[in-house]
C-alpha cells in the first residue's frame, strides 16, 4: 500500500474590516488528508495575491503513491500556487505512482499554477494529470517543467513508463507518454533522440497562458512577442497560440537550471503583457 494524499484549496475573495474594494483580501482555506499539504500563505504582492506553498513531507511519489489536488477559485480571487522542491516520481518495483490536480477558476479570478520542476527517476512508473477549467472571464498562467531522469547527476531515464496529461477543459490538451516497458522501447529511444521529439535534451519546459474568453488579436500577439522575447534566440524553444484561448511557450535545454530561468522570465514576461503586473517571485524559490 502506498501513500494517499487529497488536499482541497478555496479561495474566495474576502473584505476587510474596512469594506473597502481594494483592500479585500484572498483567502485560501484548505482542508487534507494525508501527506498533502499548505505549508503556508503569504501576501509579499498585497491582500489581493494569495501565494501558496504545497508541501509532501515524504518527499517523493512511489509506486502505489496516489495524490490528488483540488483547486476552486471563486470571482475575483487570484491565487498563485508553488511547491518548495522538485516532484520526485520514484522507481518503481511495478505499482503505478499518480498525481492528479484539478483546477476550477471562476469568472474574474486569476490562476497562477508554477510548481517547481518534475524528476522522473529511472525506472518509474507513473501517471501526473493536471486539468484546468476556466470560466468565462477567468484567465491563467501555469508551466510544467518535465525532467526524465537525474540530468544533474547524469542518470537518464532508460527504464519505466511515465505518461503526462494537461488539460484546459475545451481548449487546449497535451498528452505525452514516454514507455520504455513496451515492445516498441528502442523506438521511444530513437525518437527523444530525434529533432522530431527532444533532440537529445532531458528537460522540456511548457508554459501556457489560457483564458476562458477567447483572447483577441491584439493581445495575442503581445503574448507571443513577450514570450519570443523572453526566450534566449539560441535556445531551442518556441511559442504558438494553437487557438484563441491559448499561447503556448516550449523550451528543451540538458539541465533544469537554466530551463527554470527561462520559464521564470517569460512568466514574468506574460504577467505585465496580460495583466500589467510586474513579477514576484516566491520567496521559496530563493531557499
């Protein structure tokens, strides 16, 4: 048997003693269950920004490990969401480790989803679903930053099956399975290798800004121009809106460090294109 974890988040935008519409705050309640939790909130931006740390004092997710994570942002709450550390998916003797996150945003409110990066350990065996419904006037920024193996240690992900879903309900879904258990193995092989898939590289960055009103012309472009800007022009790496709710960044690089600076400046990028609002980082990104 394995670890189970089930946090739910609510946040609700809330007035102070003073009443006054500017200074109501987000509040993020939570309630869990097992090793899945906040470690705290903070307002380094003010009442408005809610920023949360989620913590899995085990450390790691191993086979049979099953988590999940409900988020609910109701109008005109703005939650940004972060973790302390890597998620670790650990080698597994055959059980299936999963993560699933499902995220609601309610007309007005804003979702920023920017957890720190994924380590895939040789030999895992493991599924993460991320699925994000946005109302009409909601909008987000969220980032996957997706290591398989230990690139810092050298130690590639050679054995195990990994599948990865994201979801913008309506508008947007990435699917990715990495299966070295199959017959079809060598191919997998040749075609991470290949230009076609990572090109070699061990890490991959995607970053998406989404919003449940589609995004006109304009706007898109000054996204897709933050984003290109942000973006080193040697990396590889590119932007697309694949359809008017969705602008979509990808960058590949052979370690997490310098895949996470990138991330970093286009989401910094993306929240004064957007939403005029310069960036703050976590503190806990610094420790």
């Amino acid at each position: 048997m394995g670890w189970h974890g089930r946090l739910e988040l609510d946040h609700r935008l809330e007035a102070t003693p003073r009443a006054d519409d500017a200074d109501r705050t987000t509040i993020g309640r939570a309630r869990h269950a097992g090793p899945l939790r906040v470690l705290r909130s903070l307002y380094p931006e003010g009442p408005r920004v809610c920023h949360q740390v989620l913590v899995h004092p085990p450390g790691g997710i191993a086979g049979g490990d099953e988590l999940e994570l409900s988020l609910r942002l109701a109008p005109g709450s703005h939650a940004l969401v972060t973790t302390p550390g890597a998620t670790r998916f650990y080698r597994s003797d055959g059980a299936v480790a999963s993560q699933t996150l499902d995220a609601r945003v309610a007309d007005g409110a804003r979702l920023e989803w920017l957890p720190l990066e994924t380590l895939v350990h040789d030999g895992a065996r493991a599924h993460n679903r991320l699925r994000f419904a946005l109302a009409e006037g909601a909008e987000m920024i969220g980032w996957d930053l997706l290591a398989l193996g230990l690139p810092a240690s050298g130690l590639a992900f050679e054995r195990g099956r990994f599948e990865q879903r994201i979801e913008v309900d309506e508008a947007w879904l990435e699917r990715s399975l990495v299966d070295f258990d199959a017959p079809q193995a060598a191919a997998t092989r040749r075609r991470l290798a290949s230009p076609l898939g990572w090109g070699g590289h061990a890490v991959l960055a995607t970053l998406w800004f989404a919003s449940g009103r589609a995004i006109d012309d304009a706007r898109r472009e000054r996204l897709l121009e933050a984003a290109r800007t942000a973006l080193p022009p040697d990396a590889p790496a590119g932007t697309t809106a694949p359809n008017p709710h969705v602008v979509v960044a990808r960058a590949l690089a052979a370690r997490v460090e310098p895949l996470m600076q990138h991330a970093r400046a286009v989401w910094s990028a993306w929240r004064e294109a957007a939403w005029r609002m310069s960036a703050s980082a976590p503190r806990v990104w610094r420790t």
